[in-house]
C-alpha cells in the first residue's frame, strides 16, 4: 500500500525533481505560460501556487522564502511587483492547466500550464 507517498517520481531522483520544478517555475513565471507534459504539469501547479500565495505578503522574510527556489533575481521581482498583487484578492487557483494533444516522438501527453 503506498498510503502517504503523494506526488509523482517522475523518473528522477528527488534532487532532480526539485531541480525540475525550480527551473519550471522560474520559467513560467517570466513567460506566463509553458508547454510541457500533463504529468510536470500538475506537479507544478501546487508548487507554483505555493509560491505566489507567498509572494503577497511583499516582506523580507517573503523575498528570502521566494528566492529559495526561484534564483532568477529579475523574475523574483516581476513576480512581487506584478504577479503577485494581481492575484491578492483572489484565494488561490492562479494556475490552468490545458492538455494540447500528444508529443510526436513519443506520443506523451502534452499540456499548456499558464498563469490565469
């Protein structure tokens, strides 16, 4: 039984995955929206969500918390200064995913993650 192992592995190792959903979301951040596979896409999607909910409270310990994991100093910004205060009525769900068909080599699922 795999009572309590939630999220996907994603065929990485843990500090690969995190590596990933990093760099991800420093991506979308600065875009607004990327193209990748359904199953990233939904593991974004909360650690996405956790971020901007945290860049709403624009303080220090805030920035510190944000610049953990988004390393790109003119996103981090963007996102304080733009994203967030966009999103500071509403109480979460920042994020949409939307599948756009399968990939051709492959023929994975892929999947638009924007920001709404």
């Amino acid at each position: 039984m795999r009572h309590g192992k939630a999220g996907r592995k994603l065929g990485r190792n843990s500090g690969s995955r995190l590596a990933l959903s990093r760099a991800q979301a420093t991506a979308l951040l600065r875009e607004g929206r990327i193209q990748t596979t359904v199953a990233k896409a939904k593991e974004l999607r909360p650690f996405v969500e956790q971020i901007i909910t945290a860049a709403k409270e624009d303080t220090l310990h805030a920035r510190r918390n944000v610049l953990r994991d988004i390393q790109d100093r003119e996103v981090v910004s963007k996102l304080f200064t733009e994203i967030a205060p966009k999103y500071a009525e509403r109480p979460g769900g920042y994020t949409r995913v939307l599948r756009v068909g399968v990939r051709r080599g492959d023929a994975a699922p892929i999947a638009l993650i924007e920001l709404v």
